[in-house]
C-alpha cells in the first residue's frame, strides 16, 4: 500500500509511510499500489483542474484524497470554492465538533484555535492570552454534495471547515484551513494526528 504526499517541490522521496511527490508528476505516477494521496495546501490547483478527469476516475475506482487549503479551483466532482470567514475575535474562529471521524479520533477541537511560538504545552487559558487565533482556518465551505457528512463548523456562523464525502468506490477528506498535519504536535497533545491521516488513506 503506497500513500502519497503531494507537493510543490521536484523530486520523490519515501519516509515514515508517506511517498513525497511532485504534483506535477503526479499524472504519469503508477497508481497500481496507491490507495490515498494527501495534497497539500499550496498546491497547484489550476494544474489539478487540468487533470481533473483523472484525478476523479482514481477516487471513484476507490480512492481517497485529503485536500487542505482553500479551494477556489474544482478539480474534483463534489467540491465546492472556499468562502472568507468574517471575524473580528477568537471566538468568531472557535470550531464546534459536528460528527466524529477517526482522522480526529481523540483531538478536543479547543486545541486547535491557537498558535504560539512559545514552545512545549501550554493551558488553554495560556494560549487564550498569549495565542494568536485562525491558523487552524478562517473560511467556510457551502453547497456542499448530498452526502457529505461535516465534522468541524468554524464560529457563530457554523460554517463547514471540515468535511468529507463519498465519491464512487472512493473518499474525499477536504480540510479548509492550513495543512492539518501542521496541527500535529507533542505540545498540543496532538502528535498521533499524522498516523491517523496516514491510517485513514490506507483504509
């Protein structure tokens, strides 16, 4: 079972249960042993429009696809462009857990609203005074497909930032924030988060 990592960055390399690729080498990569792939969220968006078609025939053949960022591109059936959240306050950007998914299995969402260069674990109280609140994402996603089930609503508003739907045989994980595996860390308590990703696209 091969996981690929999708990048903006020349060259393939293999570590930890992940194969790091270049996304433009992504459509003459054998997808013989390939059961996920993670794209990360700078990536090139008009170039996966392009590819479209191919994309989808791997996630409908059974496929699964994690897709960070803010999508402004469909290069996929089913998703939706990627809406600016407005907020004035770290409350404005708390997120609210909908439904379980084991790719969060174990994580309270309160962990997730804020970022600090101050390092090792820190009180929530703590990181309320000294955090700066939104990496985790500011924006929301509407229009969503009919079976979509959404895990995390991002404020008041209680607008989708996470979520996932079926597609053919296939899964596609949309996250609408920063990359998730920048959420995984020994300091938020976090850490198991980059195996349950990984877990998840191996099914």
């Amino acid at each position: 079972m091969t996981v690929l990592r999708v990048v903006m960055e020349p060259g393939v390399t293999e570590s930890e249960g992940w194969r790091r690729i270049d996304v433009y080498d992504l459509p003459e990569t054998d997808l013989a042993t390939v059961t996920g792939m993670y794209l990360h969220g700078d990536i090139d968006q008009e170039f996966l429009a392009e590819h479209r078609e191919w994309l989808g025939r791997f996630v409908v053949g059974g496929g699964r696809v994690v897709v960070n960022g803010h999508v402004q591109r469909v290069f996929l059936d089913g998703l939706t462009r990627w809406r600016k959240l407005e907020f004035r306050k770290p409350a404005d950007l708390a997120l609210t857990k909908v439904s379980e998914h084991p790719v969060w299995a174990g994580i309270d969402p309160q962990v997730l609203l804020y970022s600090t260069g101050t390092p090792g674990h820190l009180s929530f109280e703590e990181l309320s005074r000294i955090g700066v609140a939104g990496f985790y994402g500011r924006g929301y996603y509407l229009d969503l497909p009919d079976q979509a089930q959404v895990i995390h609503t991002i404020g008041p508003t209680a607008g989708p930032i996470d979520y996932t739907y079926p597609l053919g045989a296939g899964n596609v994980l949309v996250h609408g924030g920063n990359d998730l595996l920048q959420f995984a860390s020994v300091d938020r308590g976090t850490s198991f988060l980059t195996g349950q990703v990984l877990s998840w696209l191996r099914r």
